[in-house]
C-alpha cells in the first residue's frame, strides 16, 4: 500500500526532528493547515499549498506541479523519493550529491 500524502509529511516531519509547529514553520504554512494535513482531515490540499510544500522539500522544479507531469515520471520520482528517504541520513546527502552529479554530466554528454 502506498503511503498517504499526510503519512509522507509526517516521516519527513519525524526523520527532520521536527514538531509540527516548527514542521509548519518550516513549509511557510500556517499550523492550522499544516494540522488539518497531518491529522488527515485535508486528503489533498489545494493546488497553492501542494506547490508550497513541494518548494520548502524541494520536492519539485519551482514553476512545476504534480499535474503537469507524466504520470511514469511522477510514479518514478515517487519511488525514488520513497528509496532516498530510507537510508539513513548520514548518506543520504553524499548519495543525492552523486546522482546530481551523474545527472550533469549525462546532461552534457
């Protein structure tokens, strides 16, 4: 099963060592939208809120929301999500620097 948007935020909330009102803080939304989220009374939060959350993760290319793209590349960036925020963080920054790295100079090729 996979894992709901409010379960997500609350991994990564938990895995940040966060409160939810520093959490909220955090994603530059007020603590009551961020407690609707959480408590899962906001299945999917509106388009405004998704992308905000989308930037303070940095989640997404500023500009780009969910909507506009295809729906393989959405389910692979969601499986690579799911993969990098399972290791451990004491890797998880030298494995994304990496893969950014590999991505450039593919890019260039």
């Amino acid at each position: 099963m996979s894992e709901s948007y409010a379960d997500r935020l609350s991994r990564i909330r938990q895995e940040m060592g966060l409160n939810r009102t520093e959490f909220a803080e955090f994603l530059g939304l007020p603590y009551r939208t961020y407690q609707d989220i959480d408590s899962g009374k906001v299945k999917r939060p509106q388009k405004d809120t998704r992308e905000q959350i989308d930037k303070a993760l940095g989640a997404r290319a500023e500009g780009e929301t969910e909507e506009e793209w295809d729906g393989q590349l959405t389910a692979f960036l969601d499986i690579l999500g799911a993969y990098l925020w399972a290791l451990p963080a004491s890797t998880r920054s030298a494995i994304i620097h990496e893969m950014i790295r590999d991505l450039a100079i593919r890019s260039q090729a």
